[in-house]
DNA sequence: TTACTTGCAAACGGTTTGCATCGAG
DNA sequence: CTCGATGCAAACCGTTTGCAAGTAA
C-alpha cells in the first residue's frame, strides 16, 4: 500500500540545473524566477520542466514552499525534512523560520483524541517586522 | 500624494450582502466559496463585485487574507471575537472547532520575543475522520 | 444629476496537462 | 531498447479589467 518506491528520479541536465540554482540561492524564488534564471545562465530548460521538477523536490521534502502575497508559489532549499512553520511581515514580506514544539504536541494531541488519522496541519504567522512597524 | 481620500463606499444591497456572509462565517473562505454561498441564498451577486468588495474591505483592514495552499486568497473577518482553529476532514468535509489555548500562548510569546506587531496567525489542521479512514 | 457600483465577458498570469520526442540507465 | 523526462503549446483556474447600464446620495 503505502509504497515507498522513492521515485527513480534519473539525473538528467535539467534536474540537475535546478537543483544547482535552488543551492546557490538561499531565499525563496519563483518557479518563473528559477526558470529566467537558467535560461540567462544557458541553461535551455522548459518552463513546465521546472515545475515539474520542483513539485517532485517538494514531494520529497526537499523544498519549502510559501505562496506570496500575489499568488505565485516561492520555493526555497530546505533544511532536511524537519517541519517548521513562517512567520511573516506583512509588510516587507521578510520571512523567519519558527519552530512550534508546542504546536506539535498540541496537534498530535488533538488528532489522536479526534480519531483523525494521516493528519498534517499548517500554521501561518504575519505581522509587522520591527523596522516596518516602526517605520 | 498620499491623498487620504477614503473612497466613499456607497452601500449597496451586494455591498451589504458581502459583509454579511462574511459576519456569519467564523473561519476563512475564498472569495470564489462566497459567492457560490451568497448565489446559494438567491442573492444576485457577480463574481467581480465579490472580489470588488472584498479589496475594499481589506484595504480598510476589515479583513485578514491568507493564501491556501492551492493559491486561493481566503478572507476572515478581521478581529473575530471568538478567535478558534479548524479541523477538517480531507475527504468528506467536515469540520469541527477547536480551540487552542497553548498554540495562542505560543503565538504570543514568539510575537512579543520576536519585535513583531499586529500579528495574527491561522491554523489549519486537515486530515481524515474517523468515518473515511474506515470506509 | 453625478459618479460610484455592478456584472458580464474577455483578458491576464501562474500552473498544469497532452503528447510527440529525447535520452538516462 | 525502455520507459521516464522533456518541452512546446494549449488548457485550466483564480483573479482583474473594460465598459455599458444601474443606482445610491
């Protein structure tokens, strides 16, 4: 049932490229980002390539995703698979990574007692940083 | 320049509908989810003046907007009293309240240690119920 | 009456998909 | 050779916009 069958993934110059340019860049980027990126790197990379390979990094948690505020999905090299949440300036739209063991425990409490199984949740912060508050 | 010009808003019957719906329902829904809701109710309302409104009302802050996953803006009417989480069953749609008081202490001291303000945060919890995990 | 609001439909922009071709294993 | 990967273009879907008709003030 649950196959791990880890997908094959064969290392092709594309998927390689992306996962190159996703190292070298430590913020979060778009998917169109990344795919002007390459091409002004030569790299000749299709656009609907890149998302394909960004959705499989994303399925193997690879990659954290955030969706801006205009909609487009921003994706970022993540630190191995351990969950964390964002918080975010509505403002500046500067991101900071928070860990909520709290929240977890919380969670994981309240699924048991619900009888809810394969249960995955999303916590979303935003506010003002202090430099656009005080601004 | 910063023309203080706060748009007149002339109350119109979809206007008032709008705000409405919105009292009514706690959580967050997309803008697309309001209209289908106000259509359902025999009230005659286009899907523009939906997003019309909407934009009004959260440029004057009377409404929080958060992005789902799947890229839909959802909106909440801004300082909702009874401040409480959902948890919502993937398959058949079911939701039940919760509320987390160790999650709103969480939030709050990561807020104050962190200098952010006016911040507001949303969880979401999906999963599937104790019905669909059995059937 | 004035000019803001409505609402249809068409335009838009990001993302996904269909399918013929390419190429890693 | 085989079957997954590629990439163009078209389809999708949520959202925005153009503009003629409606209506609050």
């Amino acid at each position: 049932m649950t196959s791990e069958t880890p997908a094959p993934q064969r290392m092709t110059r594309q998927r390689k490229a992306v996962e190159e340019a996703l190292s070298k860049n430590k913020g979060f980027c778009s998917a169109q980002d990344l795919h002007a990126t390459l091409r002004a790197q030569g790299n000749r990379v299709g656009l609907a390539t890149v998302y394909s390979q960004l959705r499989v990094m994303v399925d193997a948690g690879m990659l954290d995703v955030i969706r801006s505020d205009a909609g487009e999905a921003m994706y970022r090299r993540c630190g191995a698979g351990d969950h964390h949440h964002h918080l975010r300036c509505r403002s500046c739209g500067n991101v900071e990574e928070l860990h909520a063991p709290a929240v977890e425990t919380w969670a994981s409490e309240v699924v048991s007692s619900s009888g809810y199984r394969d249960v995955s949740h999303s916590l979303e912060i935003t506010g003002l940083c202090p430099a656009c508050a005080s601004g």
